[in-house]
C-alpha cells in the first residue's frame, strides 16, 4: 500500500517544529580590564544587539538566556576598552542546546586564541576582527597581574587573558556561533518515518 506523500511531509514538520520550539540561547562569564560592551549579531560586519555591560573589571559580569536568532550563523562581539595598561579580556560561555555550536564545534567556549579573532581600534565604530588574539596568560597562572583579584572565580577557570595586536586602548573581539538545526531534527524526523512505516505494515496485513 502506498502511503500519501502528504504524510511524510507531515511527519517531517512536527519533527522539525518540535526541534524548534524552545529557542537556542546563550549564556556567559567574563571580565575586561577595563570596561566592555558585548552584542549578538547575524553579520559579522554589524555590531548587533547589546546583551551585557561592564565597567568594573574585578567583578565577573554575567549575562544568561540571550535568545539566538535560528537558521543562520549568529556572532558574540565584544567591544573592549582599556583605560591605562594591562588589558585583558576573559570570558566563559556556554550554549543551552546542540542546535548551536561554537568555533570549537561544542556548546562551550572560553576565550583562547584559536576561536576568536580580534582587532585594534582608534575608536568605537564597529571594525570586524580578523586577526588572531595575543595571549596574555591563563586564570590560575600567577604570573598574570589579574590572578590575585580574579583566580577564585570558578566561572573564568582556566580561560586565557586576550587582547588585540598592537595594544590600543579599545579592541574588538569576534566568535561565531554557527546553527546546526538539521541534526537536532533528525532524531524525531527518523521516529516519524518509523512510525509511518509500521502503520503501513499493519494495513498491509488487514488488507485482503
């Protein structure tokens, strides 16, 4: 017995509707020595939203549940502005399901130098990074001048201190965040086809 297309279409929408129903967010702990604004963006050349602000950079700012637009790459920016050197900037951040991934391919990232770009900036018109960041040291390596006040956050763990090249008072820092709908859907899309396939089956056996 052929089964109607229709019902494999239908299958495949509460699949994909259930996948989708709940919206991605993110979450985050981080600390700019001195001061920073951080967005979220669809475009990489556009600074976005502003989700979180901090100006005091011996205490860890938070941020939790930023919602994340489905269906296309989303971008964490991080406008960072020293105030007399050092400068760093440290964060830890987190994504609340698999329908995303970082630049690292997991729902976790802290800042390092691989899964972020930076740049150096005269002033605060949003420039897009493209550059790798400079390592300044890791929360828990007390050489950094930071380790005193910050290293009993358990939030900041083992993330690196960043900053751009060369050392301006204001850098941009950049990560995406990269959608990854369909394999969240497959899972229910896969139970809808088996469960259409027994139903025919069993019209099958009542037919005469």
């Amino acid at each position: 017995m052929k089964f109607p297309i229709c019902a494999f279409c239908l299958a495949f929408s509460v699949a994909f509707s259930t996948s989708s129903a709940h919206a991605s967010t993110i979450s985050g702990s981080l600390s700019v020595d001195n001061l920073f604004n951080a967005y979220i963006s669809t475009n990489d050349a556009d600074l976005g939203t502003l989700i979180a602000s901090g100006d005091v950079w011996n205490n860890v700012s938070t941020f939790n549940g930023i919602n994340l637009t489905p269906g296309v790459t989303n971008y964490l920016h991080i406008v960072a502005a020293d105030q007399g050197g050092p400068q760093m900037f440290i964060g830890n951040f987190s994504l609340s399901d698999p329908k995303f991934s970082f630049a690292n391919g997991t729902q976790l990232l802290k800042t390092n130098t691989i899964d972020w770009k930076a740049i150096s900036a005269l002033s605060f018109a949003w420039l897009t990074p493209t550059d790798t960041p400079v390592y300044e040291g890791t929360l828990g390596d007390f050489s950094t001048v930071w380790q005193p006040v910050l290293g009993s956050s358990i939030a900041l763990q083992n993330a690196d201190f960043i900053w751009a090249n060369p050392n301006t008072d204001i850098a941009f820092f950049s990560t995406p965040i990269i959608n990854t709908p369909i394999p969240a859907a497959l899972p229910l899309l896969t139970s809808g086809i088996l469960m259409l396939g027994a139903l025919a089956r069993r019209r099958n056996r009542k037919s005469p």
